[in-house]
C-alpha cells in the first residue's frame, strides 16, 4: 500500500508541511539553504541545499535518522514525526493549529472564546461547522 491509500504522509509532504508551518519568529518562511546548513551543523554530514530539495519534493526519500533527527530539531518538532505515523498524524494535527493560529483573524477568534461558556463554545463551533459545510459546496459549485 502507498501512503496516499493508508492516509499516511509521504516524507516529502511531512518535510514540506514543516516548511509551510513552522516560519521565522518575523513570519517569514525558512530557506532551503538555511535549513540545510542547520543540519550539516547539527550532524556533521553532508547535507546539502540540493539534497533538501530533493527530500521536499519527493525525488529522494530514504535519508539517514540523522538527517531526519536534525530536520526534526531544526523545526523543533518531536522526532517520531518523521518515524511514528501515529505520533506524526497528531503532530501534524498540532502543526496545522498552529499555522491556523498564525492568521491574526483566527487568532482574535480563538483568544475571545477562552473566556466562554462551554455552550457558548458549542455554539461558536456549530457556527463555524455550517459556515465552513456551505463554503464547501460554494468551491464544489464553482
């Protein structure tokens, strides 16, 4: 079975996911270059800009558990996300909040429902679940 039919992430998308998530403190998206030379730092090996790129997109896909280990590191990430799918998917789960979190509109939203009523926050998700059901056929529409 692949990933794609076992639900699992390929190791380029967890790699790219981390990319898309996990940003400098100023928002902005970390480079290959900076990265892989984190990595080289970290283990000592060969770990080159190109060889980054080819983790991302798939075109390589058996690095060393060094490598893995210092991308974890770098991105401050457990280490069973590249080794535990389980752990991975919740990992994954919790990078996807955080990304969520980094839009200042969600963020404003999420900060107001701290002080709610547990009714209130179910309210609050009912709403947010019929808006997101009749946004979804809208795209199916279009």
């Amino acid at each position: 079975m692949t990933p794609a039919e076992t639900g699992a992430s390929t190791l380029a998308e967890k790699i790219e996911k981390l990319f898309r998530t996990v940003r400098r403190p100023g928002g902005e998206p970390h480079s290959n270059e900076e990265v892989a030379r984190a990595c080289r730092e970290a283990t000592g090996e060969s770990f080159s800009t190109t060889y980054l790129w080819q983790l991302r997109t798939g075109r390589r896909d058996n690095p060393t558990k060094r490598h893995l280990e210092s991308l974890a590191q770098f991105f401050q990430v457990p280490h069973a996300y590249f080794f535990d799918d389980e752990a991975g998917d919740r990992i994954a789960e919790e990078l996807a909040l955080l990304g969520a979190l980094r839009d200042a509109g969600v963020r404003d939203v999420a900060l107001r429902a701290v002080t709610l009523s547990p009714e209130g926050l179910g309210t609050i998700s009912d709403m947010i679940e019929a808006i997101a059901r009749r946004e979804s056929k809208s795209r199916r529409s279009d």
